[in-house]
C-alpha cells in the first residue's frame, strides 16, 4: 500500500470534480466515454464475521476455516508488531477475506481492478485489510502480517482513516520504500528471493540510493534497508523510529533522531556493506553464463519476466511467458537457433487469457508436441487451456474450483494433474481427459504444489508442507461445472496449531493412499521436482546453500528408508551467484531449461547433460555440500538452534507453536561502533554468540528474541502468560477479554455482517463576503465496510441555493449489474451578445435525476444504460427577456471495449472503443445522436508507440445536438474563434460538445451537428528528468509526442472538404489539418501538456499555436 500524503486543497478540489462528473448529465464530458477495464462481480457473497481481541474478521460462504486462522494469524502478528514499534492500536482492524484470488478481485473496498500479482491490500478511508488466500498457508501468514503493518502505521500515523488525518492536519509522507520495506521485515525479517535479488543488484552495481528505492526495489531494497539498521544499530532502532516519526511526521527526521544519520548518511552505509558481504561469493559461485546458455535476454528484448519455461519432448522448442510487448505473452522459442520466437498467446487481453499465473506458472506439452496447456484466468473462474501450437486453436476445460495451477501432461498424453484449490485446501488433482473425470489424490488441508509425472505415468512429484502426514484418501469429484465440487472427507485439522514453513519433496504412486516423503531439510525449501528419464533420479530446485540451485537425489538411496526423516545425499548440479527457478527437463535428459536472475531480469537458460555436471571440489565443504552464504549460514544456524536454548527462559517458550525459519538472534546493545563488514555483526554470528554465552551460564539480560517469526498459541496471542496467568486465576477467576469472542464451547461466534453507514471523508469549509455573502463547499462520502453502497453528497455554496451546485448520489454495487441513483442541481452564468451588442448576463441552471446502470459482460466489455430527467433553465439576470425552462427525459445506451495496456500519461498498447446512441424525449427539445470513438495503440520497440484514433457523430431531430472542433481538451491559455462560445439556444448549454483534440486552431473553428475527427501520433521518451529555472523545478519523465489532426464540423449537407480560392488553387475548406509536436511531464501532481500546432491549408502554415493543457492523452 502507498503512503497517504495530505494536501487539504488538492484533495479537495479533485474530489470535489470527480464527484461533479459523477453526477452531472453525460454531455459534460468532452472524451465521450469513460474507458477503463471493467471489475466484474461475478459472485454474491454472504458476509459473516467472527471477532478476535483486535479484529473484526469478515467471511463468506465456506470461509469460517480461513477466518479463523486469520484471526489467530493475525493476533500473533499483532503482537509481534506492537513490540517492535511500541505501540498499542486504537482501533480495531477489520479484515476482509476472500477464499480465492478470482473472488478477491470482485471486492468492491478497492475500486481498481487488482491483478495477480496484488496479493492483499490496506486502504486507508477505514483502515481495512482485504485478502485472498492462494492455497499456501506460509505465504498466507505472510501477507497477513505485511499488511497488518501498514493498518498498524495507518493507526499510528493517520489516526486510522482519512478523516482523521484531514481533521488533524496530518501531513506525513512516508515513501514507499520505507512503507513496502518495513512491512516485508516486519512480517518476513529476510528470506531466500530477498538475499537473491539484493545480492544481483549489488554484484550487478545497480542498487540505487536509499531515496531511489522504487517499484519492486522498495520491497526487496526497503526490506534491506530495515534488516541492515537492525542487524548494525540494534533492533530497538526500529520502534525507536516509528516513535520518532509518530512525533515528527517526517522520515529524515525519525532517522536522524533515531540513529543519527539522515537518509542519505545512511544509504552509503547501507550499500557499502552490502558490497563487502556480498562481493566475496564471485569467487565461491558461478555465474549465470558460466555453464548455461541464454535463451533469452532481457536487456535486449525489453523484457523483464521471461518465466515458466517448458521444453518440447523432442527438445528443439521451449514455450514460455514473456512480458516482451507489456503485456504477459506465451511464446515459442528454439533450443537450437538463437532469437527464433513466435507468439502464440496474447495474454491479458482476452477473455480465456486473463491472467497466466505468472507467480505460480507451468506450462506442459502434450507427449506428441502439437499442444501445450497452461493455467488461466477465464473470466469468472479458473481454466485449463488446450493450444494447438501450430493452428494456435484452443480448448478450454474448466471446474468447479477456487484456483487452478501447475499443469503437467502426463507420458500417454491421457491425463492432466495440477494443483486445484478449493476453500482452504490446495491438493494435487488428475483429469482424465477421454473420460473427462476428475480425482483429487491428497484431499487434505496442506499446502501442495508444483506436480509432475514420472516417465513410466505411475507416480506424481510434488512439494508440500505435510511434513509426516504420508496418509491420503483420493476421491472421485464431480466435474459438472453447474454445481459444487463435493468432498467425503471433512477436515478438522488445524493449521494455526502447524509447521506450514518446511516444504520438501513426496512421491504419490497412483492406486496407493499412503505418500513417500524424499527430503527433510529444515529450514529449507525444495521444488520444481523433475524425474529423469530412466525414473531413477530426481531433479528439483533448493535453497539449502542459501541460493536456489538445482540438485540431484537418487531415488534408490537407502536414506530414503529411514524414518520418520529420510536422509538422502543430495547432490548439488549447479552452484550459481543469483541462483535458479522453475526447471524443465528435456525427454532425453541432455538439456534443462530453467529460470535465472541477472541484472534485475529473469531469463531462460538451458544447461546441456545436466546429470554429468559435477560441481569443483574447491566450492563444496567436507561434507559434500556447496559452501554456504551469509545466508545460507544462517538458515543452519536457525535449523539447529533450539529456542530455550537461545534464551535460557521458559515463559515465551512454553506459548511457543512454531519457529519461521528466518528467526534470528539480535543483542539490543547498539552495534554503533563495530566494523562495518555487516558479515561480522550477522544474525548468524549473533545466534551462535548467544548459544555459546548460554553454556557458559552467562546472564541473558541484553539478549532479545526477534518474534516476528513465530506463531504462538492462543495464551500468548491474547498477551497473557502461562505462568502468571495461573496465579492471577487464584487472585481474580475473571476470563481473558479474548475468550468474550468465543462461544460455550470454545468456538469464535459467528455473526451476521450489517449493512452500515460510515464515513469516508466528510470535509468543507465557508467563508462570508461582504459582496457575494455566505459561501462554502463541502464534500460528504458514505459506505459500507464492503464497499457495496456508496453515498455521496457535495455542495459548492454561492449565495444562495439557485446559484449554487449541489447533488446527491448513491451506487449499489455488489451484484453483477451495478445500479446508481444521483440528483443535481448545477449554476452558471454567461453573458450573451444580444441583436444590439448588448451584452446580457444569464443565469444558465440544470437539475434534475438519473437512473444509472452498468453491465460488465467481461473484464474488457460492458454495457451502460441511464436515464435522466432533467430541467434546463434560462434566466436573464437584467430583464425578463429571454427566460425559458424546459423539462424532457434523457435516455443513454452505451457500448464499451477496453483491452489497453496504461503506461505513464496514456495508453501504450491495446484497442478502446466506443459506441453509444442517446436522445431526448420532451416537447421542446427533440433529437437523437449516434457517437463513435476508436482507439488503437500500437508498441514497436520499447516505449514507442504509434497511436489512431477515429471519432465522430451524427445528431438528427427537431433539435439536433451540436458539436465544435478545435482546440484540445482541459486547455489552459484557451482562446474560442471569434471570441464565439457556441450557445445559441437553452438546449446548448448542456448538450455542446467538443470534439477534441484538433490543434492548431481555436475552440469552435467550426461547429455543426456532425463531426469527424482523426487523430495520428507518435509517442516516444524523451527525458527521464529535467531541471529548469533559477530555481529549479524538476520535471520527470518527459514524453515527446509528434502528431497530425484532420477533422471537421458541419451541418446537414453542406460539407465542402476542399475548394479553389481566386487563383484557381486547391485549399482544404470544411476539412481542417493541424500538426506539430509537444511534451508531457508531470508537474506538481498533474500531468501537464504542452504542444505547439501550426494549421495547413495546403497552401502553407499558420503561425505556431501554443496548447498548455492538463491531463492525460486519449
């Protein structure tokens, strides 16, 4: 989540024209269409929720499982956050959450759509969390505590809502690297994917400055930055600067004051040490191109994600996904000769390819070669898709299930098996594809992944955090789509009370109920198992050295019958600096293709013979084992520590359910004057001091426990100590509030949800003129905690009522049509020139009501339907000349496409367009007008894009509609033709419309009740920052634009394009040409434009017009 910063004024002013868009008649809007991809809700949810000491806990349907867990979750997390920052909540978090990320994307909290890669969010109008659980209980606990961090800085900093930090004037801005970075410490301290990409960014020499910190680096580099000043200064810096920041509402300041160093002090520090940890591993490692060969390459494709590789049986093609052209592409690519690709998938822009799965992805191939198949997002559901790779046909089989991922196709092209996930369980599935029956193999609450068969179609790999749990019971499960997948089993299993961190490799032989396990490496994580092809040997990716990297086991190792833990020698295949993901093993054995970091991309590399790479003896220890990192070191250390050891106490411990294998050991005694080689001071070293000091006997008085990495049991949730809880029981029998929530027999009640009215801002201020008396503005906004009902009312005060504007709207949104009411009441004043050039003042008024509806047939088109009543009034001001008031209805249908890909200031790729039809229905004002705009984006290298638009319409009646070209939209320095506003008659104060841009001439250069326009540009960068003026005022990320506009306006039949002047010359006439170029940058938080246009007739140029305007482009 992004930090709030509080501008009273600007906020104001933007909401308070956002509303008036809202509410008034259509024709104010000079785009035509609101265009924007579309947020379907394709499910009604039955809300309930179950309360925790802390949190209101929101569920539907099935979800009490996941309530309760996240309830438990997030009272641990809670405690462990209130710790570090030293400070209580003042009010309760509501947490909303949804058993899939299908139905998380329908929540009407965030009105934005939120793609797979959002997984959960904390908004600030009521402080509320939202989140989707995706069948992995470890990641789940995660997101959970990350976003509990920001609710948490959102009490401490705001006052938990918007309103409250307008009532108080709050105006702190946190960056998002330090917002993004703490809550991934706070809820994670470090892990294997951190260490990998900070490591890449320092051996890479590409770290930016603390202050740079942006996008995916303010998670990754923020979280650094946090662990980097707990490990050095001592973690008791951390709350000491949330502390700090509370008081000042500055960051610098919270910094200085807490460590002594500003931001940028600290940066050099920061980075400094990072190289002297980081840089001896070049001599201990690999790198990327050392033995493998790129098959891609970001740096020149424009690419950063080249994941899911998947190699052909025959080993000549590889599929993947590539977000090359924007957007998440599946490609084909040859093994053998170097840059040959085709597309075969446009991702993200259709229906049946919503979403490719990118953080979860697996593509398969079909034992023949002519199809792949691959996990979607198909609309309202998950889908497997069929693709035929050389017709590019597609089959979609879909179930009745919350997520579907990691496809493979087994060895007789027969089956299917995949991960499905179905309420709070993700278990291993098989899909017959002749008998089109379904079976569920491991039917239980753990978290599976990452399946794939055996050479022979007998057994299925998979990873999951079962540990011991070998006994399944597979079932047949209805695959009728029309009606719910049913289970015979029902699971009682608690999770809350569960080591959900390991994840290792198991064995699943088809026909039998009980699983092999294969690894127990503590602390560490396997996956992407793959079988050789004589089945003897298993591939698979760990983390075991602290790198992923790729290892070998033998599948008859006697290890593997010790129990209850096998022991296996697991042999290492690679030893890289950045490490490797996501393998695909060759039919043949003799290529693996996998996925590799390097230089902040992601690639695909193949290794040739993989299973006779051997790594120098000079990069493995004594044991074998390839010599650890940092962190590696001390993910060991965690593996074998023992908490009491650690502490030599008893109270925490005996509440003690789980250690996160991230768990380290910091002494709170500030490490201000120790070396600053960060390897020295690591929580490695740090844990082994505190073990050694134990057995000596040695007090513990300076050392703490970090418990962000632990979940604890109800006792400590609720704050209470065994021990002293059992005395405080003799003194006072009173029950913990925390058991209040609970019913008779130790459940958590569950609740109806109520629908109820709260505000999200409600803001306004008045003043009194002597001159033009009270005036004011004010701005009221009502929901509910789901986000279903809006209710919103704004007032702008002049005078008195009939000079004012004012409305009232309300939107139901939780069903898959979306209905809104609104009534308005809106004042302008213009002078007119009379038939004597005399000017007369009018008071212009409209108000009215409107029905509104919207039908979202799909994430890219929809339906829009409203019908208004509506009064116009004219009122001279002077006389009682000229007065009118007419009243009709205002129906509007509407058609809309949007598949668009947004860059900074407009669309970069895609297609939008429009179509609506609408009219009026009264005795005075008669007419019915045909709109069209089409849109068309087209991205050929890197950030360049061509783009077309074609706009135009015909108004017809008793009152045709009127349209005036030139000009551009939102132009500041504007100027009309002739100083002529084009209102000749009531109906034109409202129903006007601009048909912009048209550069190069003044607003009205021509009118008429039919227009065409198009519109011709290229897009392109031209500065990422520029500094001008005696005072510098920095502008960021200027775009250059290069453009030519062709339009016209005319009425009836009287449309000449061209014509001859006296000399006999070819000139346009009612066809007017404008060109020139522009930039656009932002500025002060808007987007501001500029252009310089000449006109052409044909006969040469005008002189430059100058367009300074706001806003985005079309």
């Amino acid at each position: 989540m992004r930090s709030f910063s509080h501008f009273k004024h600007l906020l104001f002013s933007v909401v308070f024209f956002l509303l008036a868009g809202v509410l008034l008649p259509e024709p104010s809007f000079a785009q035509y269409f609101s265009f924007g991809k579309n947020k379907v809700q394709y499910t009604t949810f039955d809300w309930k929720y179950i309360q925790s000491e802390h949190f209101d806990v929101y569920f539907s349907d099935d979800g009490k499982y996941l309530a309760e867990f996240t309830a438990e979750a997030a009272e641990a997390a809670y405690q462990s956050i209130r710790r570090s920052f030293r400070y209580d909540i003042n009010n309760r978090i509501s947490i909303i959450v949804y058993k899939s990320h299908n139905d998380f994307q329908q929540n009407n909290v965030i009105k934005q759509y939120l793609s797979e890669g959002i997984g959960g969010v904390t908004e600030l109008y009521k402080n509320r969390v939202v989140l989707p659980f995706e069948g992995d209980y470890r990641n789940f606990r995660h997101v959970i505590h990350h976003e509990l961090v920001h609710a948490v800085i959102n009490d401490m900093i705001y006052g938990g809502s918007v309103q409250n930090a307008i009532v108080n004037n709050i105006r702190a801005q946190i960056p998002l690297w330090f917002n993004e970075g703490i809550a991934e410490y706070e809820s994670l301290e470090w892990d294997t994917n951190s260490d990998m990409f900070v490591s890449d960014a320092i051996l890479n020499n590409y770290m930016p400055e603390i202050s740079g910190l942006s996008g995916y680096f303010a998670y990754r580099g923020g979280q650094s930055v946090f662990r980097y000043i707990s490990e050095r200064y001592g973690e008791q810096k951390i709350g000491e600067i949330m502390q700090r920041l509370r008081a000042t509402r500055n960051v610098e300041a919270a910094f200085k004051g807490a460590i002594g160093l500003s931001v940028e002090e600290l940066s050099k520090k920061w980075v400094h040490d990072l190289k002297v940890m980081y840089w001896p591993e070049i001599a201990q490692r690999e790198e990327l191109e050392s033995d493998f060969v790129k098959l891609t390459d970001h740096k020149e494709d424009g690419s950063g994600y080249n994941t899911s590789p998947s190699i052909s049986p025959q080993g000549d093609k590889f599929a993947f996904i590539t977000d090359r052209n924007g957007y998440f592409d599946i490609y084909i690519g040859s093994t053998i000769k170097k840059d040959e690709f085709e597309k075969i998938v446009s991702g993200q822009d259709a229906l049946d390819f919503e979403e490719l799965k990118i953080l979860t992805p697996a593509i398969t191939w079909s034992p023949d070669g002519k199809k792949i198949a691959i996990a979607t997002k198909a609309g309202s559901s998950d889908a497997i898709m069929l693709i035929d790779v050389e017709s590019h046909d597609t089959k979609k089989i879909t179930f009745n299930l919350d997520g579907i991922f990691s496809v493979d196709w087994s060895p007789d092209g027969k089956m299917l098996c995949f991960i499905g996930n179905k309420t709070y369980k993700s278990d291993v599935y098989i899909y017959d594809l002749e008998s089109k029956t379904l079976q569920n193999l491991t039917n239980d609450v753990f978290s599976d992944s990452d399946p794939s068969w055996s050479p022979d179609g007998q057994k299925i790999f998979f990873v999951s955090d079962r540990t011991n749990h070998l006994n399944v019971k597979p079932i047949a499960v209805e695959t009728d789509t029309s009606r719910a997948v049913r289970f015979t089993r029902e699971e009682t299993f608690d999770m809350t009370n569960y080591d959900y961190f390991q994840k290792d490799v198991y064995e699943l032989s088809l026909g039998k109920s009980s699983l092999r396990r294969l690894t127990a490496t503590s602390a560490i994580d396997e996956s992407s198992p793959i079988v050789s092809p004589d089945g003897k040997t298993l591939l698979f990716v760990s983390d075991l050295n602290g790198i992923y990297n790729v290892y070998k086991l033998d599948l008859t190792d006697p290890g593997l019958k010790n129990t209850p833990l096998p022991e296996p020698k697991l042999e290492p295949v690679t030893n890289l600096l950045t490490g490797i993901r996501q393998i695909s093993l060759s039919e043949d054995g003799t290529k693996l293709l996998g996925v590799g970091l390097d230089y902040a991309g992601y690639d695909i590399v193949m290794l040739r013979m993989p299973f006779q790479k051997e790594i120098e003896a000079e990069h493995l220890d004594k044991e074998g084992e390839l010599l650890k990192t940092t962190w590696g070191t001390h993910m060991q250390e965690v593996q074998n520590q023992k908490f009491k050891d650690a502490t030599g106490r008893t109270s925490y411990g005996e509440h003690l359910i789980l250690p996160k294998p991230t768990i380290a050991i910091h002494y709170t005694t500030p490490a201000i004057d120790q070396s600053t080689d960060s390897t020295k001071s690591s929580a490695a070293d740090s844990a082994q001091t505190a073990k050694d000091e134990k057995d000596k006997n040695a007090p513990y008085e300076n050392v703490s426990i970090d418990l962000r990495n632990f979940v604890f049991d109800k006792d400590f949730v609720s704050g209470m100590d065994k021990e002293k809880e059992d005395q405080q029981k003799k003194k006072e029998p009173e029950k913990p509030k925390f058991e209040s929530y609970l019913d008779e027999a130790g459940e958590y009640r569950v609740r109806k949800y109520k629908l109820s009215f709260t505000p999200d801002i409600v803001y306004g201020n008045a003043q009194y003129d002597a001159l033009y008396g009270a005036r004011g503005a004010a701005v009221f906004a009502f929901s509910d905690l789901m986000g279903d009902h809006n209710l919103t009312i704004f007032t702008n005060l002049q005078l008195d009522l009939q000079n004012s504007d004012y409305g009232l709207s309300y939107y139901y949104l939780p069903n898959r049509i979306n209905y809104g009411l609104s009534a308005f009441h809106q004042a302008r004043f213009l002078g007119i020139t009379n038939d004597e050039d005399y000017v007369e003042y009018y008071r212009y008024r409209t108000y009215g009501a409107a029905l509104i509806t919207s039908l979202p047939l799909n994430r890219f088109k929809r339906l829009e339907f409203s019908l208004g009543f509506i009064t116009l009034s004219k009122e001279n001001l002077e006389s009682d000349n000229g007065n009118e008031r007419v009243s009709f209805l205002y129906p509007s249908l509407s058609f809309i496409h949007d598949n668009t890909l947004a860059w900074l200031y407009a669309p970069i790729s895609g297609t939008r367009y429009g179509l609506s039809f609408s009219g009026t229905y009264g005795s005075k004002i008669q007419f019915g007008t045909l709109l069209g705009d089409y849109r068309s984006y087209f991205r050929f290298w890197d950030y360049y894009s061509f783009v077309m638009r074609f706009s135009g319409a015909y108004s017809f009646g008793k009152t045709p509609q009127k349209f005036f070209i030139g000009g551009t939209q939102n132009w500041i320095n504007r100027k009309f033709e002739d100083d002529s506003i084009p209102i000749d008659e009531i109906q034109d104060f409202v129903f006007t419309t601009p048909a912009v841009p048209l550069r190069g001439f003044n607003y009205n250069a021509l009118n008429g009740n039919r227009f065409a326009l198009v519109n011709l540009e290229l897009r392109y960068p031209f500065l990422q920052y520029l500094a001008v003026g005696p005072i510098p005022i920095p502008f960021y990320y200027v775009e250059g634009v290069i453009f030519n506009d062709f339009g016209t306006a005319w009425t009836n039949n009287d449309f000449r394009g061209t014509a001859r002047n006296a000399n006999g010359d070819l000139r346009l006439n009612d066809l007017l040409w404008g060109y020139g170029w522009g930039i656009r940058t932002v500025f002060f938080y808007f987007i501001l434009r500029f252009d310089m246009a000449w006109a052409n007739d044909w006969g040469g140029s005008s002189k430059p017009k100058y367009h300074v305007s706001i806003g985005s482009d079309f």
